[in-house]
C-alpha cells in the first residue's frame, strides 16, 4: 500500500504542489513581510520542506489527525483537573485516563 500511495502521490500532489511553489516564489517577494499575508506566506516558505515531506514516503501521512483524535480526551480531561480537590485525584484521573486509552489502541472497549 505504501507504494501505491507514494506512486498516487508522485502523479496527483506533486504537480499542485511544484505549482504553488511556483506561485509562492513570485509573490512573495511582492507582498510586504509584517503583513498578515506576508507573514503567512513566509511560514509556508519557511516550513516548505516539511510540508512537502510526505512525498516521499507512502507510510508518512499528510497530517496529523490521527495523533490530535488520540490525545482529545487527554485536552478535554485537562481541563475537568483544574477543579480536582487534591494532587492525588489530579494523578488518580490521569492514570483511569491513561488506561482507558490504552485499552482502546489496543481494540478493547474500556466500559464493558
């Protein structure tokens, strides 16, 4: 599978990709850098070689999401512990959050 993807990649996103490097090479030098456009355009610039990283290997995904989706219930919990009444409760819900997540990476529902 990593192959098809790497392959899929090389033919559709490369192209975009090559053209709004293109792009990005002749606008901005045109657009003022402490704008807001312009700073934006100088981070794409600045961060260009991470953003085309996934080009290059068909196991690499082109986001983050599945990490973010992961540690959700982690930032939601953080949250729900500023109003734990004691240092152990804070360790005692962190640890019931650590194992409820590790069960469902490992396919098993937590609750049953």
């Amino acid at each position: 599978m990593p192959d098809e993807r790497d392959q899929q990649r090389q033919q559709e996103a490369q192209p975009i990709l090559d053209r709004l490097r293109v792009w990005l090479d002749d606008v901005l030098p045109q657009v003022p850098p402490a704008s807001a456009t312009g700073k934006a355009l100088n981070y794409l610039h600045n961060e260009w070689d991470k953003l085309i990283r996934y080009l290059d290997d068909g196991c690499l995904e082109i986001d983050n999401n599945g990490a973010e989706n992961t540690i959700r219930s982690f930032v939601v919990g953080r949250k729900n512990w500023l109003f734990s009444a004691s240092v152990k409760g804070v360790k005692a819900s962190a640890n019931l959050y650590s194992l409820i997540e590790t069960a469902k990476v490992n396919g098993l529902e937590p609750y049953a």
